[in-house]
C-alpha cells in the first residue's frame, strides 16, 4: 500500500524536476494574460465603435447663410492688357530714373516741342492697326471720360490700393460702376493728341497707393509684388535721406574745422604782429635808460669839477 501512495507522488516530483516544466508554465501564463489583453483591447474599440455611429445618426448639419470661403485666397497675375500678346509691341517705356540714359530717352515723350517723362507704357500692333482692350486685373470702373489730351480714359480699382488706367482708347465699351473680371472687353486702342507720334496705341499705367510704377517688371507677377516692391523703394528712399544726412553733418564738421583753423592762424598772426612793437618798445624803453645814465654821470661829473678848487685858488691861499 505505501508503494502504491507514492507513486503519484514520485511521478510529480518527476515532472517539477523537469527543466521545461517551470518555462512552459511561465508561457502558459503569459499566452493568457496576452489573450486577456486582446481581448479587453477589441471590446473597447467596439464600445467606440458603437458611439460614433450613434452620434453619426444623431448629428444634424447647421445651416449658414454664407458661404464657404477658400482657405487661401489665389491672388491673380497681372496681365498686359491685348488679347493677342505676340502681335504687341511697346513703344514708349516708363520713365525709370535709375535707368541708364538710353532707355530714359525711349521714355519721353515729345509734346508741344518739350519732352515729358512717360508714367505709364505705349503699346501698339505690329501692324498699326487697332486692337481689343482688356482688363488687366478684375476690379471695378471708377472712372470712364473723355481727356481732351488723352483721348478715352479708363479708370479701374482693384484691391490692395491698386489701379490701372487706359488711355488713348478709340471705342469704350464700359461704364463707371461696372464690374469687369481679368480679360474682359474694356475698349479699342485709339489715337490721342499727347501720344500723336505712337499712332494707334493704348496708354496703360499702373499705380500702387497713388504711386506710379513700371508696368514691364509685374507682367506675368501677382499683385503681392507691387507691395514689396514699394517696401523696397521707402527702404531704399530712407538709407539715402539717411547718408545724405550724414554727407551734410559731415561737410558742416569739415566747416567748423577750417574756420577754428582759420581762427587760430589769424591769432597766431596778430600775435607775431604785436611782438615786434613789443619788442621795439623795450629797445626803446633800454635807450631811454641808458639815456638818462648818461646824462646823471655827466651831470655827476660836472659836480664833482664845481666843488674841487682850481690850481689857481689853492696858490693864492
């Protein structure tokens, strides 16, 4: 009987002695919590699950009454104002006073036999017939009118403080008021007195806060240029008022040198001046001195003889 009790007994302590008894139970646990992990991982995904198709269902859209806006704003490229670019040609430049002298003389215009800068670009056709007009940008006509130097004028406002002028138009197509988009109709090149010498043309200009620019250097560029190129210029106007400023602190202290200089030139000369009178004073001071030494010893000596008796005084006594 007691070997029979013992055999179980011997059987398990057999099996503990085993060396992959003890790991196979360390992954038996592991593999369960694992499992217990998992799964309590996929049961909160499908309670997450399950609360977001319920606020799906229960969501309804509000409703505005504007409407949805890009989030960025594409600012459009400034275009030159004909439809058939290649047939285009400038004839007149703007005035560019940084320009060298050649291209300053291809921007004057001759008028009345006197040469006036050119604020704006000529553009005709190749063939020097007329053409369309477009609008450079989209924006609004604020001025439609009749110059009686410039022929047609048209006046459009665009945003950020811009517009651009057509001049010389032949047939206007536009009111004051309207609304035009970039490319639309605004006229036909024409003929005016000013520009008579340049035919059949347009006249176009561009200005940023009331400032005229070149309208060859933003062709084809966003109107975000104009700012930085006007940032660019007050930068640039401001380092030259600067360094003329200091050009003149700079000549008013050279000034002030050569007037002290000159001063203490003029000083020392007065000063060599008055040293010979000086000195002839003192010569003439010595003279005089030795002048009336000489009369005290003559005068000493005329004494002395008075008071001595003569020979002839001394015989009779």
């Amino acid at each position: 009987m007691t070997e029979e009790n013992n055999t179980p007994k011997n059987k398990w302590s057999r099996i503990f002695r085993k060396k992959w008894f003890f790991p196979a139970v360390y992954l038996t646990i592991a593999a369960l919590l694992l499992s217990l992990v998992v799964w309590y991982q996929n049961l909160g995904n499908q309670m997450n699950e399950a609360q977001d198709e319920e606020i799906a269902e229960d969501y309804t859209p509000v409703q505005h009454d504007r409407e949805a806006q890009p989030v960025v704003d594409q600012q459009e490229v400034i275009q030159m104002p004909v439809e058939n670019k290649d047939q285009a040609e400038i004839v007149t430049k703007y005035y560019d006073y940084d320009a060298d002298q050649e291209e300053q003389e291809e921007a004057l215009v001759v008028f009345n036999d006197r040469y006036y800068p050119s604020t704006g670009i000529d553009i005709a056709s190749a063939d020097g017939e007329t053409f369309d007009v477009q609008a450079s940008l989209s924006g609004t006509v604020t001025k439609v009118e009749e110059d009686p130097l410039l022929g047609n004028v048209v006046t459009l406002t665009h945003e950020n403080d811009v517009t651009t002028h057509y001049a010389s138009l032949g047939e206007v197509e536009v009111s004051a008021d309207d609304e035009v988009e970039q490319g639309d109709f605004l006229g036909t090149a024409g003929q005016n007195v000013f520009g008579k010498d340049n035919g059949i043309h347009v006249h176009f200009e561009i200005r940023k806060d009331g400032q005229d620019v070149n309208p060859e250097q933003f062709f084809n560029q966003s109107v975000s240029a104009l700012d930085e190129a006007l940032v660019e210029d007050t930068k640039a106007e401001d380092s030259g008022a600067e360094s003329d400023e200091q050009t003149e602190s700079d000549a008013n202290q050279e000034e002030d040198t050569e007037s002290e200089d000159q001063a203490s030139d003029k000083e020392s000369e007065s000063g060599e001046s008055e040293n010979p009178s000086s000195e002839e004073e003192s010569e003439s001071g010595e003279s005089d001195e030795s002048a009336d030494n000489d009369d005290e010893s003559m005068d000493e000596s005329d004494s002395t003889n008075n008071d001595e008796p003569s020979d002839s005084e001394t015989n009779n006594q």
